[in-house]
C-alpha cells in the first residue's frame, strides 16, 4: 500500500514490540521502525508466515514511553521479517494516546528547513528508510540478517535479527538494499541503542559509492517531503 493511499501519514519512530499469533504462545519479539494512528511497520527478529489479513496481538513501546497493546492485522509484507500491521479495532482512548505520541514523533520530523539544511550537512543527516541489510563482523564468519532504518551519507542505523554483542569502533562489513539500489560498504560501530539495534558510521567511501548515497538520499528527502505535504493537506482538511 503507497503512502498515497493510507488513511492515516505515518511517522517514522523506534522501539521494541512482541506479536502473538495465539494468546498462550510465547511471543515473537520485533523492532518498532514507523507508526501511525491506523497501523505501524515491525521488523520481526525471526522470519513468521504470515499471509495478507491474519489477526495478531501487538505489544509495542516507542522510545520507552508508554506501552501499546492492540490488534493488528497484516496489511503489507515487505520481507519475510518486516511487516505492516493495521489497528482494525482501536478504542477512542487508545487511539487519543497514539494520536499524542503521533503528534509528538511529528515535532521531531525534519522540518522544511532543516531538509534545507540536509543540502548543505547531507554527510551526517540521517532520514527514515526501511530495507533488507547485513553484518560480517569477521571475514571468515556469515553475514547476519539485519533490516536497515535509517541512513545518510556518513553512516547508519541497522536492526539485527538476532542479537549480537558488538563493542563500539568495531569494524565491519555491511551490505543493503533501498529503492532497489544495493549498497556493500566498510562499516564502524558508532552507538549501540540496544544488542540489536546498531548505529554504523562509513569511515571510509569511494567517490563513486560516495555519489550514490548521495543520489539515494535525495530520493529519500523527495520522499519525506511529499509524507509532509500529504500532512499538511490532512490537517488542513480536518481544521474545515
């Protein structure tokens, strides 16, 4: 579904989240990576089977505030880990609770003037994006599945599928893919959120991968600004 046809912008965010197929099974954990009033995007830490529609229970804490409980039902599979979840029943208290954080995730958003700004800094502005990645901490060892969340030019956010203990300055080898574009780079680790969730600096680019990302994220900041002029259109259309 493009974000031209949601009834409902959504905002990008992060946090933890479980789903539950069945009320007494053990539940799947997940990163929250966008949300909005009428639904939100899961990277699950393991792959689930889930078809178009199934109901699921949904548990989910943004930037450690206050937790969500809700129904969702699968609207959209990105991947075999990241999936789009609608709210099909929300009560008017829980949807006034996500509407408030909503509003205060919006605050945060770039605004016109700090993607002005991106032009002349875009080397260390991050911007929201979702996509298939991976991690080779050593050369001998596998990639590890990971889902990347945001990216700029100078390095990026990543979401493990399963955790791993990764030490800051650790050098390593990264691989994604957004807007069909594939991306293999060097990367340092810069922050570590949680043992999933991992900030990545690029020490070092060529020129050419350089000017890709480049390109790459000035789609994302055409992006952005449509989501935005599609807000203003929505708030303008529930003042009349």
């Amino acid at each position: 579904m493009s974000a031209e046809q949601r009834k409902y912008p959504r905002v990008e965010c992060s946090g933890t989240a479980n789903v539950k197929l069945v009320a007494d099974e053990s539940p799947l954990h997940a990163d929250i990576v966008n949300l909005s009033a009428g639904g939100c995007l899961l990277v699950l830490k393991e792959p689930l089977p889930l078809s178009q529609d199934t109901i699921v229970e949904l548990t989910f804490k943004v930037d450690n505030l206050d937790e969500f409980q809700t129904p969702g039902q699968v609207i959209a599979k990105r991947s075999d880990t990241a999936i789009g979840f609608q709210f099909p029943r929300l009560s008017d208290t829980l949807r006034g609770r996500l509407e408030q954080l909503i509003s205060q995730l919006i605050e945060c958003l770039p605004t016109r003037s700090s993607l002005a700004e991106y032009e002349e800094k875009r080397r260390h502005y991050r911007l929201g994006c979702t996509g298939p990645a991976a991690v080779q901490v050593a050369a001998s060892e596998p990639f590890l599945p990971a889902t990347i969340v945001d990216l700029s030019a100078g390095g990026c956010r990543m979401v493990l599928r399963q955790p791993q203990l990764l030490r800051k300055d650790t050098l390593v080898e990264l691989t994604f893919n957004i807007h069909h574009l594939s991306f293999r780079v060097r990367g340092q680790v810069r922050a570590v959120r949680s043992d999933s969730t991992i900030g990545f600096q690029f020490p070092a680019l060529s020129e050419r991968v350089r000017k890709e990302l480049d390109d790459l994220m000035k789609e994302l900041v055409a992006d952005i600004r449509k989501r935005q002029a599609k807000r203003t259109a929505m708030s303008l259309k529930m003042r009349c």
